[in-house]
C-alpha cells in the first residue's frame, strides 16, 4: 500500500520504455507528451492554495457561504459556472441527506459545498497535500493518513464517493506521485474498498478519445472508462459539460482536443455476492 502512494519529486520529462505499454494498454491508448512538464507536486506537504480564498484553511463561515452560493446558483467552483451548476444538478439523482461522502482530490472546496447542500452529514476530502478544515461536517484525509486508519481499523466506511477531474491525473507523477500506469484505477479501486454496500460512485472525468497526456491527464474512452469503472455498475445517466452533444458514441469518437471537456456519469457499488454467474452465461 505503500508503494501506491509512493512520492516522486523528479518529475521525469518521458514516460519510461519499460511503462509504455502499460500506460497505452499494448498500443490502444494513444499517448502524448506534452511540451510542458506540470511540476505541482505537493504530497506529504501543503495542499494547493491558490485556489481559495483562505489557501490549504478551509473555515466554517466560507464553507456555509460556498453552500448557499449552490442553493442560489452562483458558486463559481474550480471551473466555470455552468459546470458547477451542472454538477448540483448531476447530483440530484443521489440521496445524500445524512450520508458521510468521500471526496477525492479537491483544493477548493466546491464538491464539499455542494454535498452539504444535498444533505450530506460528513464530507471527507481526501487531498495529496493537507487541508486544515475548520468546518464541524468537513474532515480532511491525506494518503498516509487515511491508509493508516483503513489498516489500524478505525476508518469509518462510506456512503458514497463523489471525484471531479481529479483521478485523470493519478500515476503520472505531475503532483509529487510516483508513476504508476494504473493509478487513477487503482484509486477508484480502494475507494470500492472503503465504501459500504451499494454505495454510490459518481466520476467526472475527461472524456472522449482515449490519450494519455504526460504529465497532465488522462482522457477516457471507450477502453479506458470501463477499468475505471471495475465493480460498480451504472445508474444515472452521463452529464457532459461544456458541450453541444450528450450522444456518448459522438463524444467517444471526437478529435483529442475536444476531449477534454469532462463528463458526470453515476454508479453503484457492485458487491462479489450481487453476481449472478448462471445468469451471464
């Protein structure tokens, strides 16, 4: 476990010959490297902070501000308007009232706002860099520490998962991570792990024709999204941002420069026992 969260500050220029093949899936994803190589790395230190107003400090009053921004439609999250608004409506289709929330990468604390204003009773963010939370329904959770108290027992399960553009990014190394082919899989994976039976999933990422873009994200098509997706099976219909189409074949087959906007799908958690093998021969 610990090597998944291994940290790495070299921020290597080119994926290395021996990776290759694991990162393009034997040649079906393609991978670009990009000019520039993203050196944002912050695991085991401070998370970003130029992306709230108060920094890494999350309080109490900027939080229920930040809520009723989502009630009146005005939250201007890490992206645009209309994509914050898209995802509060996205996230209709789940009951969270009362419900404790993983949130995987976030330093601006929208996603959180926004499940607290669907009645979520606990959010946890989970960051590569340290958050310090002041508000009483939001706790913070780091790698290390939330590793330590899945294997001392003391990590309380989930009701749901909710991540926006942020898996895209694991295992390539642009936040301080160690390379790693299958991180942003293996990150929805543990997530499986430390959630409750038919808990709830819901990913937004980018998606559309399947690249890698070292060191900056992943897009998902149609042979990345279903190892993404291992175990847990869909519920609610996608939600795509920023774009003219909601026609998933349109949007698995445009060109890579416009697959970058993301798009909102919705799972549930399938359980080992949920399986009915007679019934898929």
């Amino acid at each position: 476990l610990e090597d998944i969260d291994a940290g790495d500050m070299t921020f290597p220029r080119d994926i290395p010959e021996e990776l290759r093949p694991f990162y393009s899936l034997n040649g079906i994803v393609n991978v670009h490297i990009h000019r520039k190589i993203f050196q944002d790395g912050y695991l085991g230190g401070a998370a970003e902070k130029s992306l709230w107003k108060t920094g890494n400090v999350w309080n109490e009053d900027d939080i229920n501000e930040a809520v009723a921004q989502v009630k009146a439609k005005t939250l201007i999250g890490t992206y645009k308007l209309d994509e914050t608004n898209a995802v509060a409506e996205s996230l209709y289709q789940v009951d969270m009232k009362g419900k404790s929330v993983l949130v995987i990468g976030s330093s601006h604390p929208w996603i959180e706002a926004i499940c607290l204003f669907h009645g979520a009773a606990k959010v946890t963010t989970l960051e590569y860099g340290e958050i310090i939370s002041n508000h009483p329904q939001i706790q913070t959770e780091t790698p290390s520490t939330i590793r330590k108290k899945y294997l001392d027992g003391t990590l309380e399960l989930f009701d749901g998962i909710v991540t926006h553009s942020s898996v895209e990014h694991s295992g390539l190394g642009r936040y301080g991570d160690a390379l790693n082919p299958w991180g942003d899989i293996l990150a929805i994976a543990r997530g499986w792990c430390i959630t409750k039976p038919k808990a709830f999933l819901w990913i937004g990422v980018p998606t559309g024709f399947d690249t890698v873009f070292y060191n900056w994200h992943r897009i998902y098509g149609k042979n990345r999204w279903p190892l993404l997706a291992a175990n847990w099976k869909q519920t609610g219909k996608g939600v795509e941002f920023d774009s003219t189409t909601d026609e998933v074949s349109v949007i698995l087959n445009r060109g890579i420069w416009k697959s970058m906007k993301n798009m909102g799908v919705l799972f549930e958690k399938v359980d080992p026992e949920d399986y009915d093998v007679e019934s898929e021969k």
